[in-house]
C-alpha cells in the first residue's frame, strides 16, 4: 500500500533534497516524519547514489520505521 505524501510534506522532502547542508525536520507527533524520511531515503538512495542512516531513541520506534521503510527495494538498504 502506498501512501501518497501530502503537499506540505512533498515541500519539506523536496527541500531537504535539494539542500547542500545539513538538514533538520522537525514536526509534531502524527506529522509524517517516517514517510518523509523514507521518501527523502530512496530518493537519495536511487537517484544520488548516497548512504543513509536513520536513527531512533527507542527501540520501539526503529521497529515502527522498519515496517514502513521495508517497501525500500535498494540492494543496499537495511533495517
């Protein structure tokens, strides 16, 4: 199932790809974040050849980004 990004956060991704620094994203709770960071993961992943690491506080919620970056197809990419 895809979940297609709303404007607000299709603006975010692409400015924080777009960016040459280093980037924070900060939102509330319920705002999107996972699906942006995986958005922002692939395309970096697939298009600009890059690494990415995603870190969490909790172990509950690497295993809650785990399921929604698992559709990732790249050879490379772990969780």
């Amino acid at each position: 199932m895809k979940i297609e990004l709303r404007n607000y956060q299709k603006d975010i991704v692409e400015k924080a790809i777009s960016s040459t620094e280093s980037t924070l994203i900060q939102i509330p709770t319920g705002g999107g974040k996972t699906l942006m960071a995986k958005e922002i993961a692939s395309v970096l992943i697939s298009q600009y050849h890059k690494q990415v690491l995603f870190v969490a506080p909790k172990i509950i919620l690497m295993e809650q980004t785990a399921k929604v970056f698992a559709s990732l197809t790249h050879k490379s990419c772990m969780v």
